[in-house]
C-alpha cells in the first residue's frame, strides 16, 4: 500500500497534468474555429476546380495527345501514394486512422504484384510507417517549421510529385488524409490526383458544358499543375481542422480521466489517513490501559 507522502505526491502531480491538459484543449479549440473556417471555405474552389477539369477532359478529342498529368502515363505498375498525417503528437486516434487507410491500400498493392513508393508529409506518418514499410518510403516532408498552414508548402509537395512523374517515377498517385466532418468526426479518405480520376456527380452544374477560350489542352497543361497543389492544399486544410478537433476531444477526455483519478486518490489517501490516525489512537491507548 502506498505511503501518504506518495499519495499526496501522486494527487498533486495528476492536478498539474489535469492543468496542462485542460490548457492544451482550449488552446486547441480556439485554433479549431479558424482551421475549420479555413477548410469550409477551400472545399468549393478545389471541388469546382477538379469539376471544370473533368468538363474539359471530355471535350478533348484525341485522348492519345491528352495531357499526361490527366490521362496518365497509360501504365499501373508503379504506385505513390502520398500519406499526409501531423507533426505533432497528442490528438487521439487522428494520425492512426490515416496510417490505418494507407496500410489497407498498401497491402491491396503489395498483393497484387505492383510496385509501392511512399511519400510522408508529416513526422508522426513517418515514425509508424517506417517499422513495415521502410524499405518503400522515398521522401519525409515535415513543416514543424510553418506555423499555419499555407498554399506555398502545398505546392512545394505538388511540384515534387509532378516533378517526379514527369522523370516516370510512378504511374498513379494517391493521397491519404483526414476530412473534418465535426469535433468527434474525421473520416479517412484515399484520392487518386494523377491520373485525375473521374466520379459521377450528381449536381447539374458540375455537368454542363462550357465554351472555353483558348483551346481546351491549353487550359488543360495550365491548370493540371496548378490543380494538383489545389488538392494538397484542400488535404493540409482538412488534416488541419481534423487535427485540432482531435486534439480537442483527446484533450477534453485525459481531463476528465484525470479529474476521477484525482477524485479516486483523494479517497484513498483519506482512508489511510484515517487508517493511520486509528492506528495511534488504539497504540496511546492500549498503552495507557497497560499503565
């Protein structure tokens, strides 16, 4: 059984984490609003941005001559898949859960006889994948440096991706992030940026057919680079958000946990005091009985 001098220590010591705890989650709750403000608002341009391409896409009458970055390079042997996670610990199940999406994609790769290339963005990524897929990861990015998140390190990961498709590194690529969905909620998500996959949409407006000027491969070769960045960036936003809202939650429950465990040592360390107590009390007087 533990003395009362350590149970004070430990009462004293669960009251200073519960503190750091508590901070963390108001901290992380005043970065949420702005994060989740952020990827509210960049959801319509990269949705409406992949939208035009398609529309444009099918409007190209020599699919043979089409853009590489849009139909490819005709091949799937090759694939990178891009894992985006954080560079910093401390918010729940958020890294996990990507890691987690990735590995089920990598296994699906792995088993079907193609090759894999890893890039991690992000130091968490890296540090639980390296164990079983060292031998697969080409680069780690990390942005400890960059306070918030910003278009220019986004287009830094679009540019090496492109840069290493041109030099016919990969044939596919796919990225691996968190969309913010609310504070409890972040779902995994798997998207293909080359080749731009096509998904059926519901809405009219993401249908219609444009008249475009100039030519549609011209705009094509313009706004492909560009729309590749777009995507990361959308990515960055959503882990972002996804982050702090975990952050949050973990936050919020280790407070919590650490209140009853305060509450639990506090019971215990009344009860041996008054064990202690009437442990004198029957010592003083059996001895003066005994006098």
């Amino acid at each position: 059984m533990a003395s009362l001098d350590d149970l004070k220590k430990r009462i004293t010591s669960v009251k200073s984490t519960q503190k750091i705890t508590k901070a963390m989650k108001m901290v992380a709750a005043a970065k949420l609003r702005k994060a989740q403000e952020s990827a509210e608002k960049g959801r319509p341009y990269s949705d409406k941005m992949h939208n035009i391409i398609l529309n444009l896409s099918k409007n190209i009458n020599d699919k043979e001559n089409a853009p590489k970055l849009l139909a490819g390079s005709g091949k799937d042997k090759v694939h990178l898949c891009v894992v985006m996670t954080s560079d910093r610990g401390l918010c729940g199940g958020f890294n996990s859960n990507i890691t987690k999406k990735a590995k089920s994609y990598f296994k699906k790769i792995l088993d079907s006889g193609k090759e894999l290339k890893i890039v991690t963005v992000g130091s968490k990524g890296f540090d639980q994948l390296k164990r079983a897929y060292k031998e697969y990861i080409i680069e780690n990015i990390s942005f400890k440096e960059s306070k918030n998140v910003n278009y220019f390190d986004a287009d830094k990961v679009g540019k090496m991706i492109i840069e290493k498709f041109e030099n016919g590194e990969f044939d596919v690529c796919t990225i691996f992030f968190n969309k913010f969905r609310n504070v409890i909620t972040q779902i995994p998500q798997e998207q293909q940026i080359i080749p731009l996959k096509s998904e059926k949409s519901d809405d009219k407006n993401d249908v219609m057919n444009y008249e475009f000027e100039p030519e549609e491969d011209e705009i094509l070769n313009n706004l492909l680079p560009k729309n590749i960045s777009t995507q990361i960036f959308k990515a960055m936003l959503e882990n972002s958000a996804s982050e702090q809202g975990s952050r949050m939650s973990a936050m919020d429950n280790a407070t919590r946990n650490a209140g009853e465990m305060v509450e639990k040592l506090t019971i215990e360390y009344n009860r041996s005091r008054q064990a202690a107590i009437t442990k004198e009390l029957i010592e003083i007087i059996s001895g003066a009985e005994s006098l």
